[in-house]
C-alpha cells in the first residue's frame, strides 16, 4: 500500500527550506530551485504545491510568523503562568531580536520581506501580512491593562508608547546584525526604556 502523503507537511518542509537558505544567502537570492535542493525534493514538486515563486513567498512568511509566536510563546512558559504585561512584553520584544540564530533568521528574512513587498510588484499586490497591527494592538493593550492596574505610569499614552517600543526593537535588531551593537546593549536599553514606563513592583 503506497504511503500516504501528509501534504501540509510537505508543505511546511518546503518553507523551511525556504527560510533556511534564505538565512544563509538573502531571501533576493532564493530560487525555487534552491529550495528543491535545500528540502531534497525536486523542482517539479515545489512547483506543484506553490506554482511561482511570490506564493512559496507568501505561505514562507505564513511559516515565519507561526514560528515567531512559538518562539514567543516558549518564553512566556519560561517567564511562569501569569507574568503580567511587563514580562509579557518583554518576551515579545526580545523574541524579534536577533540575539540567537533563531532571531537572527527572523529579523533578516522579515526585514526582506518587507522591503521586496514594496519593491516587487507581484507581492505588492497582496497585504504584506493580514494583520499589520497585531503587535501594536497587543503591546497597547497590555500597556493599557498596566496603567490600569497601577503597574505603569498614569500618564503613559499606551499606543504612542507601544510604537515607540516597537519600532525600537526592529530598529536596535537591525543595528545587531550590521554589527553596530551588541545583543546584550540592545537588551540594556529594551529594559531601561520598560523601566520609564512601568512602576517598581511594591515591597510585600
């Protein structure tokens, strides 16, 4: 009896081969050939399930964003059941830095997606990502449950900071892998930024 043939997996198999060459020569530089032979399958077959090379793309950063929320999700276990905004996020924040090979592979490859969705008329003509508020939405809640609860400065404008915080990260990520700072000073100033916002926790 043939064995049957789990087409998701296969599927995910071949985005993973995607992001791992893309990591190492540029997500401009991938082919789809280059891919058939990062996953040892043929050409034909990655052709069969993507047909051209802006959908392998696309379901490729769909890969890239499932495994950014487990890598968020693994330090949200590690931070304990209920960790509260601050630590919140701040998992979220330092899951997007390229402190590891992990976050170095999602900053490098997000950061090409972005740009070769405006520059690349076949991805240009769908939405980048379905939601490009997720993160800003999600870190303004969280500031705004903080506020409330008197863990973080009254006058904090939740969104205005989730912004900042947000844009800093993405830009401090950037800055590692150029080489202009470590991972360990971008960390430095992620806290000392969390630290202006949130209040010190009260002395039981």
């Amino acid at each position: 009896m043939p064995k049957r043939v789990d087409h998701e997996e296969r599927r995910a198999q071949i985005a993973e081969a995607l992001i791992q060459v893309a990591g190492r020569r540029g997500l401009h530089a991938v082919g789809m050939r280059d891919v058939a032979a990062e996953a040892g399958v043929s050409l034909r077959l990655v052709q069969y399930y993507f047909e051209t090379k802006e959908k392998l793309l696309f379901y490729g950063l769909q890969h890239l964003t499932d495994r950014f929320t487990a890598r968020v999700g693994a330090r949200l276990a590690a931070a304990g059941t209920n960790p509260g905004p601050r630590a919140t996020i701040e998992a979220l924040l330092l899951a997007s830095l390229p402190t590891d090979e992990e976050g170095r592979t999602f900053h490098l490859l997000y950061s090409s997606y972005s740009i070769l969705s405006v520059t690349d008329e076949a991805l240009a003509a769908q939405p980048f990502i379905d939601n490009p508020d997720a993160a800003e939405n999600a870190v303004t809640g969280l500031l705004e449950q903080a506020r409330s609860a008197g863990l973080a400065d009254p006058a904090t404008d939740p969104r205005t900071e989730a912004i900042s915080l947000l844009a800093m990260t993405a830009t401090m990520g950037t800055s590692i892998l150029v080489g202009q700072r470590t991972p360990e000073s971008a960390i430095a100033v992620l806290h000392h930024h969390l630290d202006r916002i949130f209040r010190p926790p009260n002395p039981t």
